[in-house]
C-alpha cells in the first residue's frame, strides 16, 4: 500500500474511532405504573418475583430511597420528563376544573361536553411551556425519541418526542395514552422497530418506555397469576402481585433488545415509578396511604441508574432521590445543562449526592381547583431530612389534617406521629418546607 494511502486510512480510522467513543449514549426511561416501593425482589418483597429489574438493579446505582413528589400519575409523569416539580410546570392533577354546571357529575357526562372539551385540551397547554427532556435531547444532540405507554399531554409530539404511539385526541378517547397503552401488553413490536430504525440512521435515541401496568385493570396472563393464587392473602392481590411480575417481564424483554443489538454498553437505562400502589384485599383498587396519599406508600420508588463501563453498580440505602433528579442526571451525562428552574441534582455526583440535606414534595387533588394556581389544589406538603419526614397539611384544602412527623428508619410504614414528641424538630422542618415553596393559607 503506498505510503500516502496508508496515512489516509490510519488518518480515517482514527476519525472513525473518535467519532465512535463521542457518541452520545442512548437513554431508555423504564416507568412502572402504580407500584409500591416495597413490591421487588431486590426490595425484600417475600412473594412478587421481579427477576428482570432484581438484574438492574444489581447492574445499576439504585437508590432504595428514592421518591416522587407526588403521588399522582399525571404530574408525577410531567415532573419525570422536565426535571420540575408540579407546582413548576403547572400540571398538579390529572383533570382541570369541569364547567360549575357540571361539578359532581358523573366522568362521562363531563367529558362528553364540548365546553369541558375544550378546557381539557386547554390545560395540556402546560406541556408547551416548560422543557422537556425529548426536545432538548432531539435540538442540540440530534436525539430520536420515542413515546410509548402512559403520556396525558395531547399528542407525543408535544412532549418532544419525535416518534411515539398516543395520539392524544380528546374526541378519539385520548386522555392518558390511548394506543400507547397497548405496549407491554400487547406486545414490544413497536419500541423495538423504533430502535431498529434509530440504529439504522446512526442516531442517538431516547425510550420513554411506560406501560399500563401493574397497573388496573389487574389482568394478568393465567400462567403468572397461577404462580400468585395460592399465596396471595386474597385473588385481588394475588392478580395484583401477578401483574408486578408481567410488567417485569415486559422490560426483560426490552433490556434483551438493546442487547441483541450491541448497543447495551452505550445505553443509560433509569428505572422508576410515577405513583405507589397498595391492593385492598377485597377489591383491585387503591389503599389509603398509597396512591395519591402524601406517604411513603404513594411517594417512595427505587431509583436505578445503568451506565455499563461509566456508573459502578452499588445498592444505596442511606441517601436521598427524588424524580426530579432525572432529568439534570441524563442532561450531565450527555454533556449538556440543566436549566436554571431545574431543582434536582445530578446523581452520579457523588459529592452532590452526599451533600444533600433533603427532598421535598407536595401532594394535589385528583381534580384540580384552578387552570393556573396550584395551590388552589393543594392538600399537603412533605419533606424528609435524614431518617425524619414532616408532613404539613395546607389549612385550604386540608383543614382538620394534623401535622405528622414520623421516623422512617424506625417506622418505615408511618404509623406513629411523633410531632407532639418533637416540637423543635416540626419547627425547623417546617421553616425549610416554607423556604422551598410556601404557597400561602
């Protein structure tokens, strides 16, 4: 080979290896939907068998107290994809205020009026203000991004995404994901042709991956809720449990793509739940102090953080995570900022990480009071500091709840209120909750 020749191969290998080990890393978001933080293997959980994410989470930096601000899906999802607390990016609930003709009707009668229409498509206008991890992702990094599964505003295109399944149509029955909703349970066909097509174009790209489950309807395939049946206390638990395992199948199945498809060393893989669950035992819906409570039992999830090569796998039990993380966390590691809104900090800082003093969340009702307010919604404002969680009920919406202070390492369950016992501790408390947000009476 001639000299010249030989120099512009070596020359273009070179190019050809740094382009290589600049590419940004591909970014798969796993969402569980309704799960309590206790409900894995990896978690001490005696009967739900988690295999697949009991994997992860040895693979990962898992943060066993991590939590979301609150404990509802719709803003709990939006505070995931923008790295804002609810009372940020505005979407506190899950429906806007009905015309006052129609408060306290019946769901039905209230969607199917066009003047309700109409406030509903108004209040998915939120999304359009704030930033989302897609669209940044997709402008200065050229990311292609895919939505499946739960997503409550409008079209996915409206979230950045640049590819998804929910069309978002409030005539066409779309309200929290509509066809999306199919993915895990009808198959991972669509995720999967995303990814074929990304590889393909030599992209970068981002999987929102959050299927309706375990989420009701608690159906699980016979051959799971089999294994559950007979030692379950209850059916309605044991389909619940069963559903736990479905769901961690279905990203079994996603995790083995990305590996079939030699791009699992270049892949950040998050895990996390928008909202906790509790099964009553008689029927398959929620307990009290789970979803849309303001207690460990609605708030607290796993946090996982995959990055094969770059984060050293380790379970962390002592420090604090909290969702709005997220979004700074995936910003650093691709080499980007987070904005000047954004309150979390970056996980895989250890520093940061280990400086931390506390977390922070708030709790709204189901339907919110006003398009524009959030505090007009609130019901209660929590934060943990160390072992110790104060909950302040806001006398508006909450006015007869008492202050709760509970000891998580001792009483991990919130059982017994200790705020008579520690009223300095309440005091303190309260004073850093106010100088994070303090919304008014």
């Amino acid at each position: 080979m001639p000299m010249r020749a030989f120099f512009a191969l070596l020359t273009a290998l070179m190019l050809w290896a740094g382009a290589a080990q600049a590419a940004p890393p591909n970014i798969v978001l796993l969402i569980s939907d309704d799960q309590a933080w206790t409900d894995y293997g990896f978690m001490g959980h005696p009967t739900i068998q988690t295999p697949r994410l009991d994997r992860l989470a040895r693979e990962s930096l898992t943060f066993t107290r991590g939590y979301v601000p609150d404990s509802l899906c719709r803003p709990s999802l939006t505070t995931i994809v923008t790295g804002l607390y609810p009372h940020q990016h505005g979407i506190v609930g899950n429906d806007p205020p009905p015309p006052a003709d129609l408060v306290g009707k019946p769901k039905r009668q209230q969607f199917g009026d066009p003047r309700y229409l109409a406030i509903r498509n108004e209040y998915i206008n939120h999304i359009d203000r704030v930033p989302k991890l897609a669209q940044i992702l997709h402008d200065d990094l050229g990311y292609l991004s895919h939505q499946s599964g739960k997503w409550w505003e409008g079209h996915y295109s409206r979230g950045g995404f640049t590819h998804g399944m929910t069309h978002g149509d409030r005539t066409r029955g779309g309200r929290h994901g509509d066809e999306g909703l199919t993915i895990g349970r009808k198959g991972m066909q669509p995720v999967e042709d995303f990814i074929d097509m990304a590889i393909d174009e030599e992209k970068p790209f981002f999987v929102y991956y959050a299927p309706f489950l375990p989420h009701t309807p608690h159906n699980p395939p016979e051959r799971l809720l089999a294994k559950y049946r007979d030692k379950a206390p209850s059916l309605s638990i044991a389909k619940y449990q069963a559903m736990c395992e479905w769901f961690d199948e279905t990203c079994g199945q996603l995790l083995d793509y990305i590996d079939e498809k030699g791009v699992a060393d270049n892949t950040i893989v998050v895990y996390v739940t928008d909202n906790g669950w509790i099964t009553l035992e008689d029927r398959s819906a929620y307990a009290p102090k789970s979803k849309r409570s303001q207690y460990d039992g609605g708030t607290r999830t796993p946090i996982m953080i995959r990055w094969p090569g770059k984060v050293a796998p380790r379970i962390d039990a002592q420090h604090l995570a909290s969702s709005i993380d997220i979004v700074p966390t995936l910003l650093d590691a691709v080499g980007l900022e987070p904005t000047k809104q954004m309150e979390g900090i970056n996980l895989l800082d250890a520093h940061a990480v280990a400086e931390r003093k506390a977390i922070f969340g708030e709790i709204f009702e189901h339907d919110i009071q006003h398009m524009t307010d959030p505090a007009a919604s609130l019901r209660f404002r929590w934060v943990i500091e160390g072992d110790w969680k104060l909950i302040v009920p806001h006398p508006a919406r909450e006015p007869d709840a008492p202050v709760e202070l509970f000891n998580l390492a001792e009483d991990p369950h919130e059982t017994k209120n200790l705020a008579a016992e520690h009223p300095e501790l309440v005091k303190e408390l309260t004073q850093k909750l106010n100088a994070w947000w303090s919304p008014g009476a």
